[in-house]
C-alpha cells in the first residue's frame, strides 16, 4: 500500500516550500533536508546552460532510500522572486528546476502553480533527490538581434548597388572602342591625305 507523504518547509529559509512523494514502504521515522547552497554543489562538475536562480541540495531519508523500488512520484514545489526575473529579464516560461544525475543536467517537467505580489510559485516532478538546480532563460535583447549578421538583406543589398562602367568589360559586353586607337587612326588617315597632295 502507498502512502502519501509531503514535508513542508514553513519557516522560509529556503526557496523549496515542500517535497511529496507517495512511499512504496514504511519506513518508520524519515526526514527530509533542504540545502540551500551559495555556489554548485561539491557533487557537481559543471554548470546549468542557463541563468542560475539557486543552487540547492534535497536528500529523503538515508542513503539509498529514495530510490524507485521505494518512493514514486516524487515532486518538489519552490518558489522564485518576481524581482530576480525582472533584474536578470527572465523569460517567466523558461523557468524550471533541473536535477544533477548521470553526471549531466537534467531538465524536469516544471509548472506555475501559483504567484502572490513576491513569489511566483512552481511544481516539478522528480524521478530522485540529489543536487538541484533552480534556472531561467535569459530573453535576448534587440542589440544581440541585430548584431547577428543577416545574410539575406546583405544579398538583396548588393544586388540593389548599380553595376559601375569599369566594370562592364569584365562580363564581355564593353562594345566602346578605345580612345586612344580612334586618335592613331585619325593620324595616319591625315597623313595619307598630306602625301596624296604632295604628288
């Protein structure tokens, strides 16, 4: 038989209001800790991709207990300042609770389930308890749109600039004869006429 447990964290000293979970066995007394960290856990070798809100630790019970074969449908409910997504301009979609297992990231399904003039609220799912990664995407601004090169105006821009006339020779249809030519060639007609009246 499955019982529901939940252990709810009223004193707000960290950003996690509660833990649930339905529990395959008893297991007589249980406690669950919440760490709140000021950097990446000692467990972690690496960083999430996106903005970092918090870093936090969740264990249940003793080592190897919250483990499938003992707890199912495992959730976790934290909450995140409406100022730290206005500050950081956070795209409020974006935000999710990410989980360290396997030595990788893990992104887990994450809800709004409630906001108050302060906190937004979230539900996430969890397959376990390890170290916790609290995160949101940052939204992109237009200056970083228009940095990125964009090769399809570039193209219509230069196919709108006008072919230059010294140009023209290299496609083969420059049909002007050479001025320079046309001035020798009026020379020696000139002297063909002084020689023709001098005889």
């Amino acid at each position: 038989m499955e019982n529901p447990v939940k252990f709810d964290f009223l004193r707000n000293a960290t950003s996690v209001i509660y833990v649930s979970f339905d529990s395959k066995k008893t297991a007589g007394k249980t406690t669950t800790i919440v760490e709140m960290l000021k950097g990446k856990s000692i467990l972690v070798s690496e960083l999430p991709s996106d903005e970092v809100y918090k870093f936090l630790n969740i264990w249940v019970g003793n080592s190897g207990f919250a483990t499938p074969n003992n707890i199912k449908n495992a959730g976790v409910c934290f909450k995140v300042k409406k100022s730290w997504i206005q500050d950081k301009k956070i795209n409020q979609s974006s935000i999710t609770l990410n989980r360290y297992s396997n030595k990788k990231w893990n992104q887990l399904t994450t809800s709004l389930l409630s906001e108050d003039y302060k906190y937004l609220y979230f539900t996430a799912q969890t397959p376990g308890f390890s170290p916790f990664a609290i995160t949101g995407m940052v939204i992109a601004t237009g200056n970083e749109i228009h940095n990125k090169p964009n090769t399809e105006s570039i193209a219509a821009n230069v196919k709108q600039i006008p072919e230059k006339k010294n140009n023209t020779s290299i496609s083969g249809k420059e049909t002007k004869s050479t001025p320079g030519f046309e001035i020798a060639y009026c020379l020696v007609g000139l002297f063909g006429v002084f020689l023709s009246n001098r005889k």
